[in-house]
C-alpha cells in the first residue's frame, strides 16, 4: 500500500465519520420534531374540548335569553 492508498483511506475515513455524524443530528432532529408534533397534536385536542365546552355554554345562554325574553313578552301582554 503506497502513501497515496492510505490518504485515500484516510479521506473516506472522515467523509464516512462526517456523513454518520451528520445522519445523527438528522435522527436528533427527527426525534425533537416528532415530540413537538405530538405536543401540538395534544395541544389542539385540548383547545378542540375547550371550543366544545364554549358552544354547549353558548347554547345554555341562549335558551336561557330566549327563555327570559319569553317571560318578559308574557308580563307584557
């Protein structure tokens, strides 16, 4: 193995070592990516319930105005 061989080794060594280190931060970055998907996934499940809860209470105030309104067009006839 003549001295050119080796530099040729040792150049693929570190472009091997380079691209390893490189796919690590990738799957790094997949895993974060993936946790704050999920945070936000059950962020929006959260905030869907909460919408939930203000129309049904949304609703119970509107019977409840139409119900006082009834009652005052009842005294007022």
């Amino acid at each position: 193995m003549g001295l050119d061989e080796l530099e040729q080794f040792g150049l693929l060594e570190q472009k091997i070592e380079s691209l390893i280190s490189f796919a690590n931060s990738l799957k790094q970055e997949k895993i974060n990516l993936e946790k704050r998907v999920q945070g936000q996934g059950e962020k929006i499940g959260s905030l869907t319930k909460q919408i939930e809860m203000l129309k049904a209470d949304r609703d119970l105030v509107r019977k409840r105005i139409a119900t006082l309104l009834e009652k005052i067009e009842e005294f007022n006839s």
